[in-house]
C-alpha cells in the first residue's frame, strides 16, 4: 500500500472542502482498500465519510425513503424494513456479515460494480441520487460498468427511493464473492413496472424495457414467457457464459415477478 493521508471530518461542509484538492472519499473500504493494498490506487489523501451524522440513516421523505450516503447496508437491512421490505431484503443478502457492516450504499453505488445490488434496486425503484451538489435521476447516473454521472470530488450524500406498491429482488449468487452472477430487481408502480438487471452486461446494470412494457401490461410470470435477452453485450467468465447469463435474465426477471406477486 502507497502512504496515503486520511481526514475524518464531522460534517459534509468539511469533507466537501477537504475534496477539493483531489482527495478521494472513503466510505466501508470494502472496495478501496483492498484496491490501495494492491496498489492499484494511489490516492494520496482519503476522505473518511463514516463520521458524519447527516449521512447516516434511513427516515421517509417527500416522495420515498431517503437513505444517508454512509449509512452501512447492515442497517438498510434493518431500518428500511417498514418503508421498503424488498430493499431492505437486498442489503440483507449483500455480501457477509462483516461487508454488511462497513459497506455503505453510497459506496456502492459511487463504485458501480457490475455485478453489485444496490445499483438493480436504485434504476429498478427510479431512485434520485443526492450529492453534494444536486439531484440525479438513476436512469441518468449509471453510465456503464464503474462508470456513473458523478464529477470528480462529488460526494453521494443520499439515495430517495419512491416506494412501489409491490417489489422484489432475486439474485443467482456467485458463491465465492456473494455478488449477483445475476440479480433482477422488480418493482410495480402504479404508472407502470421497471425491471433492472445487475451482474449480467458488460455495460453495467441496465433496464430491460421489453420485460417492463409486458409486466406494465399484465404482471405474472406469464406475461414474459417469450421473451428473451440478446447474448452479445452479456458478460462471459469462469462463473457463466454469455448465453447462461442471458438465460438466468428471463429465470430471474420470473421469479422476481412470483416474489414480488
Ligand atoms: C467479500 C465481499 C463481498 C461483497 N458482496 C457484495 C454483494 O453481494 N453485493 C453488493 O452489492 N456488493 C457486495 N460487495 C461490495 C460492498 O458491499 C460495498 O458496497 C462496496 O465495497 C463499496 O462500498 P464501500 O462503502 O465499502 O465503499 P469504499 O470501498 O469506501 O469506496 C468505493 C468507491 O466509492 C467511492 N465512494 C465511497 N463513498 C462515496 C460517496 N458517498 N460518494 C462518492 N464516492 C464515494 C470511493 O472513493 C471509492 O472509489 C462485496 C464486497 C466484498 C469485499
């Protein structure tokens, strides 16, 4: 690991001027250090988040629950139980014990892992991300795999999820490391159904907009019965193919519809 300075301020103003100088923020660590032990990153100087109260916890907002950008998944899983059960049943399922405790959902989705679960559940709900600096639509913040809308030195200070009326979240498990192989997030709103899928494209997390139009219409299992996803843009590696990734899409995207049902 390169030597590297760490701040820890108590409050947003504090860490957002601590940024400024291209310091990079360190939210679980599950991601970056292990990154920095490798000394594939050099940061320099480190933002700790995990020290500042206002963005920490789950609370209901105008227009859904709002989630603090350091709020630990271990706690999603717990607090978000009575507002959104199928969010909280994804934190439940993130990783182990010790990565549901100091893993946050503001580094999850800063990082964008293609195959994490916090981004199916952020673009399936249509959440808006906060920073800092304004609000962005989930449709418009994840750009690809690693890649989101976020500027440099632009901290995710909260996640607002609406709430649908019914919603699920079913992941194949890739049993060495508990990411999705595959992970479906479902969820039905009164206006209509957003599907979106993680684990499974080389572009990261997308929405599958042929499932949405067929579940908005009738939403049973049935009603995605012939659809499939092409194999082309899908990942391919020792875990699953291209084809088996697009196979478990249409499995997943079924029994998300029966758990959500
Ligand atoms: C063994 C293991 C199993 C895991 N299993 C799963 C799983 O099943 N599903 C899943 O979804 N994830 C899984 N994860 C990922 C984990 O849950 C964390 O979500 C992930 O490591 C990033 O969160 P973090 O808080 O640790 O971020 P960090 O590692 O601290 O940071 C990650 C990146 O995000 C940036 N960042 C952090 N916070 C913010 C912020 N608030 N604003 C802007 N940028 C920020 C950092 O600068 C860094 O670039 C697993 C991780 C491990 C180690």
């Amino acid at each position: 690991m390169y030597n590297f300075d760490l701040i820890k301020p108590k409050t947003l103003a504090d860490a957002v001027a601590a940024m400024g100088d291209g310091a990079q923020a360190l939210s679980g660590g599950q991601t970056l250090l292990p990154t920095m032990k490798q000394r594939l990153a050099d940061p320099g100087t480190l933002v700790s988040l995990t020290g500042i109260p206002e963005l920490q916890g789950v609370c209901q907002g105008d227009g859904g629950i709002i989630i603090g950008g350091a709020t630990p998944h271990a706690v999603v899983a717990k607090e978000a139980l009575k507002y959104y059960p199928a969010l909280a049943a994804l934190a439940g399922q993130i990783g182990d014990p010790a990565v549901r405790n100091r893993g946050t959902i503001g580094g999850s989705i800063a990082n964008n892992d293609p195959s994490a679960c916090y981004p199916a559940a952020a673009l399936g709900s249509g959440a808006i991300i906060q920073t800092n600096a304004r609000e962005i639509a989930a449709d418009d913040y994840f750009l690809g795999m690693f890649e989101t809308a976020l500027d440099d030195g632009e901290i995710v200070t909260a996640v607002k999820f609406p709430v649908p009326q019914v919603a699920a979240y079913i992941k194949f498990v890739q049993p060495a490391s508990r990411f999705a192989l595959v992970g479906v997030f479902v969820a039905k709103f009164a206006d209509g159904v957003r599907v979106a899928i993680t684990g499974a494209s080389n572009n990261g997390v997308f929405r599958w907009s042929e499932a949405e139009a067929a579940l908005s219409a009738n939403f049973t299992p049935d009603a995605i019965a012939g659809l499939t996803l092409p194999a082309d843009d899908m990942i391919a590696d020792l875990h699953g193919s291209a084809d088996y990734r697009a196979h478990l899409c249409g499995v997943m995207t079924k029994r998300a519809v029966i758990a959500a049902g």
